[in-house]
C-alpha cells in the first residue's frame, strides 16, 4: 500500500522550532520514505550478491563497506533534482549501521536525554527542559533494527517474550527499550546520555550544584573510607555524582564495580567492573546484582562501588559494609535522606530473610556513614540538597544528623530555582576521630551565622 503520508509532528510547533539551534533533519514527506527505503532494498540486495560477510568487519570497516555501497545506488538511482543525495546517503547509512535519526543528537552534547515514543515521534532533553524534535525514523520497523543493533552486542535481547530490556551504548549512555505488545503506540526508545567530558567536582560546583564545602567535606569522607548512599530521584544525577566521588579514591586501591548495565567510569588502575546478565530465551543463565555483589567478596576488593541497589542485594551491601569493605559507595531511589533509610529496610526484607525489623536497623546504623540527597527542580537544574551523618540508633531509631543542606528561595524570572548551601553548624563525629589520629581537620567548613537556628532547622526536618 506504500508508505502511509508523514506530516510534521503535532507536538513540533513554531516556538519550540526558534528555540532549537542544533542542526536537525528535515521533515519530509512520504515521497521521501519511499526513497529511503528503496535505497535500502537496493543496498540488502547488493551485499546479498557480493556475498558480503558484515559479521567478519569491525565498526569501521562495516561502516566504510556498507557508505560504498549506498553511495553507488544513490548517484544510479533517477531521484528528483530538489532532494540532497548527501543527505539521502547519510541517512540510509545512519540507518544501516548506525541509530538512524537519533545519530545527531547522540553528536550534540548539549542534548542529555533522547525519547522515542514510535517512530514518528521524539523528544529530547536539552539544558533539562523537554522538546519535542523533527526527526523521523522511516518506519516502526527500522526502530526495531536499531533497538537490536544496541542490545545483539552486549548479549541482550528483545522480542515479544521479552518484550524490554536495558542496555548501553559504547559511550557508556544508557538505553531502556520496550517493544508492543507492551508498548501500545509502538517501539520506543528511552537513551540517557552521559557527558564524553571527564567531570570533576570543580564543574559541579560550577554548575551551581553543589557547595563548595560541602564538596570539601565529601572528598574528606571518600579519602576517609565512609560508606556513602547518593539518594536523590530519577534522573537527578545519581550515577554522575558517584562517577566524580569515584575520582577522589586512591589509585593504589582495589575496586569492584557490580552494575545491571554498566554505565560507571571509574579510571583507577586495579578496577575489575561486573555487569549482571538476564536469562536466556530458555529462562536460564540469569546472574543477578545479589550474586555480583557475594561474588565481588571473594575478589579482594578494597572498595566495592553498587551502581544502583534496589532489592535483596541491599543486604548484602551492608554486610559488606560491615565486614571490613569500608568506603563502599552505591546509589538508590529515595526523595529524602530518612526517606533512603526507610528504602533501605524495604531492600533487605526483600532479600527474603526472615530478620527483626530492629536487626536491620542496627545493620544500617553501623554500616551506613553517610547519606548524601540530590534533587533534580522543575527547571531541569539538579543539586546535593542534603548531607546527613548516621549517628547510630536510639529507641529502636535510626539517628541522623544533617550537615550541609540547600534551602530554596524560590524562581527567578527565567523559572531557574534560586537558594543558598549552607552549613547546619553540627560537626561530623569522625572528624574527632581524625582529630585524635593526628590528621589537618578544618572546621571551618561547618561554621554558620545562626547555628542555634540551624540545629532547630535540623530537627525538624530529620
């Protein structure tokens, strides 16, 4: 029946098209489609004679192989003299061996995250606010190809009795896929970019994230061997946050990152990174994150880093915790820091041990040291909210102390949240410790105006 006529995206409209600036692809019509696909036919049917092996060539020489080849059938084909036979060729190649529509925004690194409802409709995030982008897959099935182009490498899959999958690209992004009969509208594609540059905590505090005593203080605890929790919701910099706190640990430290798809970039030199696996298309050979992290005991690591913990492993994160790996780092959901500790206990009932409620606690209070929140505002900007010691347990309570916290002042005229970081004036217990050992503490860090009016704030909050 041909291809169905495309007309630009409702949710495009001329404003946003002002706002947008990075080079984006045109819309065409279905004319256009057909030409697409057309060359794409032409292009199977030529590797299919010349009895091309693509599973023998690396990226670059497919690549090199398979623009040859689309280049030639494009300048033989009789196409109209308005259409851009270089662009035609670049997006049939990006198609053929690349992620299609999405190639250009995956260059742009202004872009952080990249949405595929179906394949007539994408959104992307920029400067963290959403828009809607002009960028159209040929049809439902290339966005298919491109989902298993992302998941075949890394040995994942994706069909309808798995019908979702989480996966990564070679830059480290991380890519979530379902497919119907789950999704409804069609195959969508959920891409979180990370930044190709190295992040320090000097760029977070740049970008107003973060407070430069409070980074102060964090790298103390990193150095110091604490066990630190990022809490913070989704998308509000957890894993970022964790990649610049993994640059202050010792490069003569043995570490050992357990992740469901890696996505960490730490660049010490004894680091041993462990990925879970899903089962197979017989239900087997699952490797989950709680055997990673039992696993991970028996390697000898100084430091273990959870990428993210969010069921039974918790248990045996703590135990970890406890039992000499101290400095370990992980991240996981919580909206406050009281609140992670409840998600905590949560986690370890569903290792599926039966242990006292109070038995947990006493875990969490002995092996958690501190917990640092991230917020991600509406306008898109995220920072370290809260900084918290865990001070122990009284009453059968989980005592916590706030240290640095960020109180909002309300927007400013652009919708940008506005706020100041400040100290509470409570000292951390360690630091006595540190004090005693002979080691430089510097106080000053915590010092503030109104400490008494601090401390209310504090518990309050706590």
């Amino acid at each position: 029946g041909g291809a169905p006529a495309i007309k630009q995206s409702p949710y495009w409209n001329q404003r946003l098209t002002e706002e947008v600036t990075w080079p984006i692809r045109p819309v065409y019509d279905a004319h256009w489609l057909v030409l697409v696909r057309e060359v794409h036919e032409a292009v199977r049917s030529q590797m299919d004679l010349r009895r091309v092996d693509l599973s023998a060539l690396s990226p670059e020489d497919l690549r090199r192989v398979v623009g040859e080849l689309v280049r030639e059938v494009v300048w033989r084909m009789n196409s109209p003299p308005e259409f851009d036979r270089q662009r035609l060729v670049k997006e049939v190649l990006d198609e053929a061996v690349g992620l299609g529509p999405l190639e250009d925004f995956l260059a742009d690194e202004s872009i952080t995250e990249i949405m595929v409802n179906r394949y007539d409709e994408v959104f992307i995030e920029r400067q963290g606010r959403l828009l809607a982008a002009p960028a159209l897959f040929s049809s439902e099935m290339a966005v298919r190809h491109i989902i298993d182009r992302i998941v075949a490498p890394i040995g994942r899959r994706i069909d309808e009795s798995a019908p979702l999958v989480d996966a990564r690209l070679s830059d480290g992004s991380r890519v979530n896929a379902v497919i119907p009969p789950l999704s409804l509208k069609g195959a969508c594609i959920t891409i979180r970019k990370f930044s190709k540059k190295r992040l320090q905590m000097e760029d977070l505090i740049a970008y107003d994230s973060i407070a430069a005593r409070m980074a102060h203080f964090i790298q103390v605890c990193v150095q110091q061997r604490k066990n630190i929790i990022i809490s913070g919701g989704t998308g509000s910099g957890k894993t970022t946050l964790l990649n610049v706190l993994s640059n202050y640990i010792p490069d003569h430290e043995r570490i050992v990152t357990i992740e469901d798809a890696a996505e960490l970039r730490l660049y010490q030199p004894n680091l041993v990174s462990l990925e879970a696996r899903p089962a197979n298309m017989e239900g087997k050979g699952q490797i989950s994150i709680r055997e990673l992290v039992r696993n991970a005991l028996r390697m000898r690591p100084d430091r273990m880093v959870v990428g993210e913990c969010r069921g039974g492993e918790a248990l045996d994160m703590l135990q970890a915790m406890n039992t000499g790996h101290d400095g370990s780092l992980t991240t996981a959901h919580a909206n406050t820091a009281r609140d992670m500790l409840s998600r905590l206990e949560v986690m370890v009932l569903m290792a599926g041990m039966d242990i006292p409620l109070i038995a947990i606690r006493e875990q969490i209070a002995s092996a958690v040291d501190i917990i640092v929140q991230i917020t991600r505002f509406s306008c898109g900007s995220r920072k370290v909210t809260s900084v918290c010691e865990v001070t122990g347990i009284e009453s059968g309570t989980i005592q916590l102390q706030e240290l640095f916290a960020y109180k909002q002042q309300g927007y400013d005229a652009e919708g940008t949240v506005r706020g100041v970081f400040r100290a509470t004036g409570a000292v951390p217990e360690f630091y006595e410790t540190m004090r005693e050992r002979g080691l430089p503490v510097d106080l000053s860090i915590f010092r503030t105006e109104d400490t008494l009016r601090g401390r209310e704030e504090v518990h309050h909050e706590v």
